[in-house]
C-alpha cells in the first residue's frame, strides 16, 4: 500500500477529532482531551534527576512524573496521532519553562529573550509520524509564555546527523545510551545572531537517563554562534515529564529555584 501524504494523515485526524467521542488521553474519561485531574498532575515541577547524573547534563525540570496517566497522555501525543493534546502538554511544559529559568541567577540588566529550542526527532521518526512533535510543544509552549510576558520563541538551533543510524534505546544502560547517541545532534546557525542575554532552553516530551539532553546541550554548547562571543549564555532544559528514579524513600524535596547555572 502506498502511504498517504502527511497532509491527509493530519486531515484525517482533525477529522476523527470531529466524529469521535473526546476522551482524556490520560485517563480516558469523557468530555476533555486532558482532564481537570490529569491536567493538574502536569502542574508539579521538579528538578530531573536522571539515576547516573550523565556528565554535562544540563539542569532540567519536568511539569510532572512520567508515571500513572501522564504516560498513556504523552503517548497518545507522540505515537497515536492526537495532535490536540499539544495544547495542555505544551502548556505543561511553559510551565517547567518558567520553573528552570527560576534558577538562573538574576540577569543584569535587561534579560534577553528566550529560546527554546526542540530536541530533534530522527527524519524516519518525523516521516513516520507525520509530525514533528517536539516542535509542536515547543510552539505552543512559546505562545504561553509570551502570553504570560516572558519573551520566548521556538528556535531551530539543532539539527540531526544524517547518515548515521542510531539503535532505538530501549534496553540499553545509561553509558550505552551516550555512547549510542554522541555525535548525533548538530547545531543549526541560527537566522539572526543570538541576542544579547540570550537564555537557551532545550525542551523534549520525557527525560528518562538524561542522554539525549547532555547530547544536545553538548552539541549546543560548542556551537561557535552559541559560546562565541558569549560563552555565559546559559544553556537549560525543559520536559513534559521525567521518568521517575525508585527509590524506597522519597528524595529530599528541592525546588527549582534550589540549584545556581554558572556560566
Ligand atoms: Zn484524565
């Protein structure tokens, strides 16, 4: 069978948007894309902190825990074609945006604006999917926050290495993962010169080990339009949700505003 244009792919979804019944992708109840309760487990920012703290991994805060209904919800997004869940997760995620630029030491003078800049899909992942889904987030998350003052917008500075297969990672452990993964990601040149006070800030759906993120933050971080002339410009990360660490008791609770970025 020859497959359909993305095109058709996205109409036929608005389409059963229409003719299907509206479920929470969460916990499937009726009547919201993501309902009241769903919804407010996006609401609780925390610091990521992968079980091997990869070197370099770039201090990151998720809206929730991947865990209980968050899980089918970003799912749903990201491999089931419901598109109309960009809304509340890219909301959630402008809030873990808002939560880790808490963090930064206050700017002086006139703080610059903010980038977020999505983690690339692999070109299959997008082509298969018909989407770029991390983009989405980042757009709608972009829009919040502008809508709430803070200057933010989507910038495309990453890129993938093409021509270089990556195994999918499940199963492997965390130095598998990087080693999996190094190389991968490059920087884009942006359109226009980074302005002045810049604020970086990688954003993804999930952080599980924190590879993809110390990848990109690398990838970023030695990037000649990135560190020169500017080498203090911060480079953060927001998710949607990060995977969380078992452990018997709960870790001592630090807020987002706990940890200091040093240039
Ligand atoms: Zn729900």
């Amino acid at each position: 069978m020859r497959s359909l244009p993305a095109a058709v792919l996205v109409g036929g979804r608005a389409l059963a948007d229409l003719v299907l019944p509206r479920i929470c992708g969460g916990c499937g109840v009726p009547g919201a894309v993501l309902c009241g309760s769903c919804r407010r487990l996006l609401t609780r920012p925390r610091l990521a902190q992968p079980r091997r703290h990869p070197p370099g991994f770039p201090p990151t805060v998720a809206a929730g825990a991947y865990a209980g209904p968050v899980r089918p919800a970003v799912l749903a997004f990201k491999e089931h074609g419901r598109a109309e869940l960009a809304g509340p997760l890219g909301t959630a995620l402008a809030l873990a945006v808002a939560a880790v630029l808490d963090g930064l030491p206050e700017p002086r003078g006139r703080p610059g604006p903010v980038l977020l800049v999505p983690v690339p899909s692999s070109a299959a992942a997008v082509r298969h999917r018909g989407r770029d889904h991390v983009r989405e987030l980042a757009d709608v998350a972009s829009a919040e926050l502008r809508a709430a003052g803070v200057p933010a917008r989507t910038a495309r500075l990453l890129g993938r290495v093409s021509g270089r297969r990556v195994r999918d990672s499940a199963g492997l452990d965390v130095l598998e993962r990087r080693a999996n993964l190094a190389g991968r990601f490059r920087a884009l040149p942006p359109r226009t010169a980074l302005p002045q006070g810049s604020r970086l800030v990688l954003v993804d759906d999930v952080v599980t080990s924190g590879a993809t993120l110390t990848e990109a933050a690398r990838a970023l971080r030695a990037a000649p339009d990135v560190s020169c002339p500017r080498a203090d410009t911060p480079v953060l990360a927001a998710v949607v949700a990060a995977t969380p660490r078992r452990v018997r008791q709960p870790l001592p609770v630090t807020g987002p505003g706990a940890f200091t970025v040093r240039g």
